[in-house]
C-alpha cells in the first residue's frame, strides 16, 4: 500500500500508476456491468436474453479497453529501455549525426 502512495504522488512521473490499478477497475467494472444487467433484466421485455448478452458485451469492452490502455504503458517501458540502451551503445548508426542547423 505504501508503494501505491509512493507512486501516486510521485512528481516526476518516472513510475506509473494506473497499471497497478487495472485489476481494481476490472473488478469495479465487471460488478458494475453485473448490476446493469440485473436492471436490463427486470426494465426489459425480453430482459432474460438480453441481459447475458448485455453483461458478455459489457465485461468484453472493458477488457479490451483495460488491455489497450496495458499495451501503451508497455510500449512506454519498452520504449524507455530502448532509449536507455541506445544512450549506452548504438550499434546500428556508428557515423554521428548531422545537426542541420550547422553542419548544412
């Protein structure tokens, strides 16, 4: 619990948050989803076909919005451990850069 805090007010925005609040929020939203379906169920005519289908809907978008939002905090580390190691070696461009303002 002390790291959660730690990384929540964590000012330099080296850690993230929110990949240690997924499961939170799936959990929150599969409930949620669970609740509308018990209302879909006694508001609408055919609420006992419709409201599986409405709750599988529900919990499939969650979960593949809550997996996109994985996937880019993944590809920001994946990208930082990149930057990191091309700052130690860089084995594909062995000539330097030109800087355009001065070198043209």
């Amino acid at each position: 619990m002390q790291k959660f805090f730690s990384t929540l007010f964590d000012l330099s925005f080296n850690k993230f948050v929110t990949p240690q609040l997924v499961t939170y929020i799936y959990v929150i939203s599969i409930v949620s989803a669970g609740i509308t379906s018990l209302f879909a169920m006694k508001a609408l005519p055919l609420g006992f076909i419709l409201a599986p289908i409405l709750f599988i809907t529900n919990v499939v978008f969650i979960r593949a919005g809550l997996e996109l939002v994985l996937a880019v905090f993944q590809i920001a580390r994946y990208s930082a451990e990149i930057a990191r190691r091309g700052r130690v070696e860089n084995p594909i461009n062995t000539e330097p850069e030109l800087n355009p303002k001065t070198d043209i």
